[in-house]
C-alpha cells in the first residue's frame, strides 16, 4: 500500500462499523458517526492517513441545511465524501443549537458512509445490485484490481453472472 487510493480501499475493505444503535420505534438497528470514527480510527492509525470532517450552513431557497465534508489525506493527496441533512430549527423539543448539531452529525455521518463505502441500509441482509452504471463500479473493480476477490465483493452486492465474468477476468 503506497497510494491514497490503495490505503483507501484498503480501509474500505476492512471497516466494520457495527449497528450499535437502536430506534425501539421503528424496530431496527442503525449506527452513527460515533461509531464509523470508532471503527476507522485504528486503521487511520495502521495506514498514517488523517480524516478531518468539517460542515458548512448552506440554504437553498427557503431550505436550510449542513453540508459535511470527509477529507481523507496523506498529506499529500485528497480524498473526500459528502453528505447532506436539512436543519429544522422549529423541531418540537430541541433548541436552534441541538437542531444544527443533529443536522450535522447526520450529515458528517453520510459523508463518512461514502467516502468509506459503508452501506446504511436499514435491512442489513439488503444488497444492492451491482452494475456497470452503479455509482460504485469503477470502486469495486479498483478494489479488485487491488487484491480483493469476487467474494469480498459478494459481502456489498448482489453480483450478476455478467458482472461476475467482468471482475474475474481482472484478476
């Protein structure tokens, strides 16, 4: 591992943010920010990479809302995820402040989920289906052409027959 991008899909491969959360109400279980940094800290530390998140308040006509930015770098070269979530300032039992700080832990936490890979469903059994067009493709075949195998990847995604002859005939 010498690149940004390899110690990246690295960290992609092996990161295991467990669902540690649990909404009674809605009867499922669900991870946070809190737990994606606990999970990605001791490889940050085993690749030398450092992850800042930082937020910007943004409004589009009358919708106001935090933009989150990952930023994964070895000092040299960056690598970014972002995530968006609306802010309510009138929601019923919160503060203007516990508004802003929910909003942008929601968001720093999506934009953790993509720049690390981490599905977020709230079926753990539910896989996407893995196509040429899906956003993380070209992802999946650098992770291949870095090492993993066809059931590392079988782990996120459904994988297609086609598909399937696609990635085998990289390795």
């Amino acid at each position: 591992m010498k690149t940004l991008a390899e110690k990246l899909v690295y960290i992609q491969g092996r990161l295991k943010a467990p669902k540690s959360q649990r909404n009674n109400f809605g009867n499922y279980n669900y991870r946070n920010q809190e737990d994606i940094l606990e999970a990605v800290k001791p490889l940050l530390q085993e690749t030398g990479l450092k992850l800042i998140l930082s937020d910007e308040i943004k409004e589009v006509g009358s919708i106001i809302y935090t933009e989150a930015l990952a930023t994964l770098s070895d000092g040299v070269k960056e690598e970014y995820g972002r995530g968006q979530a609306g802010i309510n300032v009138s929601k019923k039992g919160m503060d203007m402040a516990q508004s802003f700080g929910s909003s942008s832990s929601y968001a720093r936490k999506y934009a953790l989920n993509g720049l690390f890979l981490i599905d977020d469903n709230k079926d753990a059994d539910a896989k996407e289906r893995l196509t040429q067009k899906h956003p993380k493709f070209k992802q999946v075949v650098q992770a291949m052409k870095g090492g993993y195998t066809l059931r590392d990847i079988e782990q996120k995604y459904v994988v297609p027959n086609d598909i399937r002859e696609q990635l085998t005939n990289l390795s």
